[in-house]
C-alpha cells in the first residue's frame, strides 16, 4: 500500500535482455545473493504454478461432476 502510495519504480529491463547483466551486478554489489534470488524465485513461482494448476483441476472436475447430479 505504501509503495501504490508514494513509490516510484525504476527503470525496467529491456524486452531484449540488455542490460540485465549490470543490472544482476549492481544487486550483488547491493549485498544481494543472487544465485540465492534466484533459486527462491525458481521454487516460489513452481509452488505458484503448481498451486493455480491444482485450483484449476479442481474446478473442471467440479464441472464434470456437475452433470452427474443433475441426472
């Protein structure tokens, strides 16, 4: 909420990748791990994909059944 209300954001990585190299760098230079950020990445947006796929078969079986009880 703070960042809607007041935060600015930076400059973004560009749609051909240049400049992510430096921008990766001047992370590591911040203290930031980045083999770390990017294994945390790698399994937060798994469990993300993961989770929406579950919520997703969910539902279209709720959708198969649904047919089942009308009749």
């Amino acid at each position: 909420m703070a960042f809607a209300d007041h935060g600015e954001l930076g400059d973004k990585l560009s749609e051909n990748g240049r400049g992510a190299e430096e921008t990766l760098v001047q992370f590591a230079r911040s203290g930031i791990d980045i083999d770390t950020l990017g294994d945390q990445l790698q399994k937060n947006g798994a469990k993300a994909f993961v989770k929406s796929w579950s919520d997703l078969m969910e539902v279209i079986s709720s959708k198969c059944a649904e047919p089942k009880k009308a009749s």
